[in-house]
C-alpha cells in the first residue's frame, strides 16, 4: 500500500491563511477481479480550506473536497453507528467489486471557537454529494440508509489537543 499526501498553505494576510492539500493512495492485490485475478486499489482527492480569524479565539472556516475512489475499493456501506443506525454493512458485489465507483464531493462553512489553546469546539453546515455508480447489490447509494447521492448535515465538534 502506496499513500502520499501534499499540502501546501499559504497566509494572505494576519488573519487569513489558506491550505491545498491533495491525496493519492493505491494499493496492490486490494481485492480478487474477475477469474480470480488481483486487482489494484486506486483513489485521490483534492481539499482546499480558507480560514478567516475574527478574534483570537473565533475563527471561520470554509472547505471544498473532492474524493475520487477508482474501481469503488476504498468506499462501502458503513455498519451501524450513532451517526449511521440504518447501515446495512459492507457490501459486496460482483467479482468481488464492492463500495462506490466515483466521485465524492463536499463543501462546509462554520466556526470554531477556542476555549483554551488547547480545546476548541467547531460547527459547520456541510453538503456533500456522490456521483458516480454503485457496486453492491440493489445499487445502495451512499447516503440516507442507501436511498440518496447527497446529504446536508449539520457538524458539531469538541476538540482536545495534547
């Protein structure tokens, strides 16, 4: 397994900084093809992020994503979960195939606040939607219980750095 992540930041000014960041990843033997022949795992992404600092202790951030999962390895169902009850687990599909063949999109926009330097607490409206084909049985869609290419969630988050 093959992983590899850029990043490049760059600050506009005191209080904006900007960061690209890109990913690229592959895999050998990752799953049985057809006839029982190995296959190799493909997947890469692109992130930008833009923060803005209000005040010391409020900043405003906003990001673009996009993932790219070639041959569907890297993305399948999730089993349940607190965030994810109504999951069916990991499918798998023909020749051993499984996940989600395509692109993965995101865009998010909210605060974060610091507490402390150390414990910061973050929210954010993020849409994110899938475009590409399923490899599972019944052609599950990524999102709401396999119903849906797209969601919009609302995320909070507590963070704790040490």
């Amino acid at each position: 397994r093959y992983l590899q992540t850029l990043v490049y930041t760059r600050k506009f000014s005191d209080d904006v900084m900007g960061v690209l960041q890109s990913d690229y990843g592959n895999q050998n033997d990752a799953v049985l093809g057809p006839a029982g022949n190995p296959r190799i795992a493909k997947w890469y992404g692109l992130n930008s992020y833009l923060y803005w600092n209000m005040t010391c202790r409020c900043q405003w951030g906003a990001n673009a994503e996009w993932f790219r999962d070639q041959g569907g390895f890297r993305v399948g169902q999730v089993l349940p979960s607190f965030g994810s009850p109504n999951a069916r687990g990991l499918g798998t599909g023909q020749n051993g195939r499984f996940g989600y063949d395509g692109s993965f999109y995101r865009l998010m926009f909210g605060p974060k606040y610091f507490f402390t330097p150390n414990i910061y607490g973050r929210a954010a409206l993020a849409a994110d939607w899938y475009d590409g084909k399923a490899n599972n049985p019944g052609g599950l869609r990524p999102f709401d219980d396999g119903t849906k290419n797209y969601q919009q969630v609302v995320v909070f988050d507590l963070i704790g750095m040490f």
